[in-house]
C-alpha cells in the first residue's frame, strides 16, 4: 500500500482522465496508476498493455461477457486472475474505461516518443 500512496503523492504524466477514473505514469519509476470505479492499482507498461489488450478483446465480444443481473440490470463482467473475483461494469461505464484506457495508451506512445 505504502507504494501506492508514493505514487499517488508524487508529480506523475497524466496519461488521461475521463468521467471513469484516471491513469497515470510515476516520473520516477514508470509505474503506471491506474484508478477507475472502486478499483486502483499500480503496474508496469507491460502489465498496462496487457490489461488494456485484454480488455479491448472484451468489447470485441462484449455481448459474450454481459449478463443479466438483478433487476434484469446488464452488467460487463470481467474476470480476474483471483478465483471468484470479477469486476463488474454498466454498458455505458465499461465504454469509458474502454476509452480511459484508449487514449491513456496513445498518450504513452507519444510520450515515449517524444521523451
């Protein structure tokens, strides 16, 4: 946790920000924070392209990973790697993080260029 808080605390690139959350890259170390909903986590670019890969695959079949919820609510459903822990999105909400992670990517190519 205490590493989490570092990289809040400290000056980071804003990769992007929208309605959903936030993602953001440590000037120091590279560690990217990710902050979206109820979730925050902190991991390399390796990690970030593979989570941002794993999700743009998702909404390429998000009809397989949406279901019926209660009160007949739809919900995205994305697994994690710990059993029986899922995140759970509306539609609307996983096309943010969707985008949140879309242009937080472009940004950290141009980035990368350009620094």
């Amino acid at each position: 946790m205490k590493d989490l808080k570092e990289h809040a605390e400290n000056p980071n690139y804003v990769l992007h920000e929208n309605i959903s959350g936030y993602i953001v890259q440590c000037r120091d170390c590279g560690e990217i924070l990710i902050s979206f909903g109820n979730v925050l986590t902190s991991v390399n670019e390796t990690g970030f392209t593979n989570l941002h890969n794993a999700l743009n695959n998702i909404q390429k079949e998000v009809d397989l990973h949406t279901i019926e919820m209660h009160k007949k609510q739809k919900k995205v459903i994305v697994a994690t790697p710990l059993e029986n822990l899922n995140l759970c999105f509306d539609p609307d909400d996983f096309y943010n993080v969707i985008e949140l992670f879309d242009q937080a990517k472009l940004m950290l190519e141009i980035k990368n260029i350009i620094i």
